[in-house]
C-alpha cells in the first residue's frame, strides 16, 4: 500500500512539507526581489493622509493634456510607508486635451495622481503652498483616495493590492468633471480618455513611451505561478498519498443518467451567474458581490440533489476531516504568504464574530458552486484531467466577462487576474478537492483569504 509522508497524521512529515515551502517559496521570493524589487509595485491597500496645502494658482501639463486652475485651491498627498505616491487636487479648474485630429476641453472640480515622491516635489515645488488646517477638503479626499486605490496599472495577487509606480515618461490622473463623470487619463504609450459619460479617446502616442507594468513583470509573475501551483499540487499529492481516490467512485454509483453529460441547467445555470454578476457590477445592486454565491450555492445543491447527488458526493461531508483541515490551512497560510510577496504585518485588528461567519459562508458558498457542482458536473462528464483543467479557466472567464461592462473598460491587471492568477489558485483547489472529496481545503482557503487581508494591517 502507498503510504503518504504524513500517514495517520505524523507531525514530522507535516513539519518537513511546510519547511519545504517556506525554503523554496521564500528563496525565489527573495531572489526576485533582490534583483528588482520594483518589479513587485507596492503595497496599496489604503492611502493616509493628513496634510492640507493651499495654492493661490495651479498650472501643470504633459505633451497631450493642460490643468489649470486659476483661483485658490488645495493639495493633499496621498502616503504609504512615509512617501508619497499619489496627490490629491481640489479647487475649480479647466482642462484642455489635445488628440491629434481635436482639441477636447472641460472642466473639473477635483484631481488624482499617482505618482512617484520625486515627481511629487517636483510637482509641488512648481508653484506656491502653504500647510493649513481644514478637515473639509480631508473629507472630500478620503473619497477620492479610496476610490482610485485600482484606477491604474496594479495587480491582485490573493486580495492584496500592488501598485506600480509610473515611469517619468508616463502621467496618470482621474479627472472629476461634472459634465463628463469621473474622467480616467492615461498618457503612456497609447493615450486614453475615458470618461463615464461622453466619448472616449484612445490614440498611440507618437513619441512611444516606454511600457507599463515594466516589461519584466509578466515573465517574473506568469513564472512564480507556475512554481507555486506545481509546489502546492506536489503538497497536496504528498500529502494524499494513501487516499485512493478510486474508492471515491461510489460517490457516483446511485447517480441518475442525466448526471453522465454536463447538462441544459448547467449552462443555464452558468449563465445566470455571468448576466447577475454583471448586473451587480453595472448597478450596485449588492454592496459586496460576493453576496450573490450563496444564492447560485443554493440553487447548485437543488440541482445537484435532483441529480441524485448526496451531501457526501457534493463535497459536504467529515471524511478525513483532520487532514483536510491540515490541509486547507496549509495552502491558505503559504497563499498568504506568497500573495504578500515578503510583506510583513504590523498589526492585528481582531475581526468581529460577524465578519468570520461571512467569510466562510461566501467561502463555503463558492466552493459549492465552483467545486461541487460545475467541476463535480464536468467530471462526471468528460472525465478527472479535463475537468481540472477546464474548470480553473472557466471560473476566470467568469470573472472576467463582467469586467467588458465597466466604464473604464478592461485593464491589463484585470486580464491577468482572471486568466493567470485565478486559474492557477482554482487549479490548486480542484485538485485538492479530487484527491480528498471534501470542500473543507477550499473552504479553509476562501474563507482565510477572504479575511486575512481584513485583518492584517500592513
């Protein structure tokens, strides 16, 4: 019989896996920091702020657009780690974009940057300020901070945010009219002008700025993905060992015939996710988007019981409890850890009872959907490897098609996550899931990953 590392539970075995992990995730993080750092963006999960400059004037300008405002206005920058990496600009304003078939103007009540510290005294070295005291225009930066966190070129590697600092040949900004919306400006090596209402303008900039995120950074992540998800699947397969997911079969055995094909409520069922999620991301319906999986969990385990699955088929059952338990914290915890990309904590907040049981319900209510009824439909119907490998992609896709409908349209960091990033964590999952038949790994996962970020203060 294949005995695993960790038979019957022995400590050592668990020990030299997670010291294993650590040794090889933590060399290559260091490495690719080492070499650029800068390549992994920084942290940006909140901005702070407490400083209010006036300015009697303000007047800045790059090779395509001009701000201008000619009465008093106020500056407040944007800090992370005792630097400034993005200026907030409030007073009364005009602005003029200049497109090589038309000159577009407009004006504005408000203004975002981000941008490096040295463009910010540049910046602010450039006209007159003076510090003063006034919490309202605070008020109305707070907003506006919060609101371009993701306005520009990032990534989310396991709900944490990395931003990248704008090269000196590229000038971002959210311009805040109220004729046109919120206005998202980018002059890199295409020029875009987004606005939320009116028409949008995109042109290649003839003097062809460098790229952005810098050229290394998609060869230095896809790379890191691919060594994480094979470090994870060998845990998980090391830890397994002596599971013989052939005895899992009866799990299918008193399935209606209807359960051998991927069938109509399926796709339906799929669908109606795409078109309320989209909706949701188009009108706010729900606060938090989340929301909307318990509602197609519910619907899944209908469906799924109409099939003829039991709980126990689904993934809802205590089989090998302690292991998978042990499991699903191991993949949460170097998840973690390698999302975080070498950051470390400065604080707990203690979450409320409230907050950890939406995070598991959402959690659990994912897996339910995303393991227990589509991979579960997929598998029965072409097979274990097909569905492993269809089901990742298919939950990116779902992801990102709603992204088509926003008004800023879809981003390279939107791109990535739906089809790099969530396939590689949701290959992860199902595999887990195919070896111990339980939700309990991917639950751990979810619901750690969900509230970690909202506990940890980095």
């Amino acid at each position: 019989m294949k005995r695993s590392l960790v038979y019957t539970f022995n400590p050592l075995g668990a020990v030299l896996i997670v010291l294993l992990i650590i040794i090889v995730s933590g060399s290559l993080a260091l490495l690719l920091l080492i070499s650029n750092p800068d390549s992994f963006g920084i942290v940006t999960n909140d901005f702070s702020f407490n400083e209010v400059y006036s300015f009697q004037k303000f007047d800045f300008s790059s090779d395509f657009i001009s701000f201008s405002i000619k009465d008093a206005g106020y500056l407040i920058p944007g800090y992370i780690d005792d630097s400034v990496y993005g200026i907030t600009i409030i007073g009364n304003g005009s602005y003029v974009l200049k497109s090589p078939d038309k000159e577009l103007q407009g004006s504005f009540d408000a203004l975002f940057m981000p941008l490096s510290p040295e463009r910010y005294m540049q910046i602010r070295d450039g006209f007159l300020v003076k510090k003063i005291y006034n919490s309202e225009p605070l008020e109305k930066a707070r907003k506006i901070f919060e609101e371009n966190k993701t306005s520009f070129f990032h990534i989310v590697l396991f709900n944490h945010i990395r931003s990248f600092i704008p090269d000196p040949d590229i000038y971002l900004g959210s311009i805040y009219s109220q004729n046109r919306g919120m206005i998202r400006f980018i002059e890199a090596k295409n020029v875009t002008f987004i606005p939320e209402k009116g028409e949008k303008i995109n042109f290649r900039n003839p003097k062809a700025c460098s790229e952005y995120p810098p050229n290394n950074l998609l060869p230095i992540t896809f790379l890191g993905l691919i060594i994480i998800t094979l470090i994870f699947s060998l845990t998980i397969y090391i830890l397994t060992l002596d599971l013989n997911t052939k005895k899992n079969s009866y799990l299918f055995k008193d399935i209606n015939s209807k359960a051998q094909k991927t069938n109509l409520q399926l796709t339906i069922l799929i669908i109606s996710f795409v078109v309320v999620f989209s909706l949701n991301t188009l009108y706010h319906i729900l606060n938090n988007s989340d929301l909307i999986y318990p509602i197609f969990a519910a619907l899944s385990l209908v469906i799924m019981m109409k099939k003829g699955y039991t709980f126990l088929g689904i993934g809802i059952n205590n089989s090998n409890f302690l292991r998978c338990v042990f499991l699903g914290l191991i993949i949460a915890i170097m998840g973690i850890l390698i999302g975080s990309m070498g950051v470390i904590p400065r604080g707990l907040d203690t979450p409320p009872v409230k907050l950890i049981l939406v995070s598991f319900l959402i959690g659990l209510s994912k897996e339910i959907f995303f393991r227990g009824f589509i991979q579960n439909s997929l598998e029965k119907a072409f097979g274990f490897l097909p569905s492993l490998l269809i089901t990742p992609f298919l939950i990116g896709l779902l992801h990102f098609i709603p992204n088509l409908l926003l008004p800023n349209g879809v981003d390279s960091s939107s791109l990535f996550n739906s089809f790099a990033v969530i396939p590689s964590v949701s290959f992860i999952l199902g595999y887990s899931f195919y070896k111990t038949r339980s939700l309990v790994p991917s639950t751990i996962f979810q619901t750690l990953i969900n509230l970690v970020p909202l506990t940890l203060i980095y």
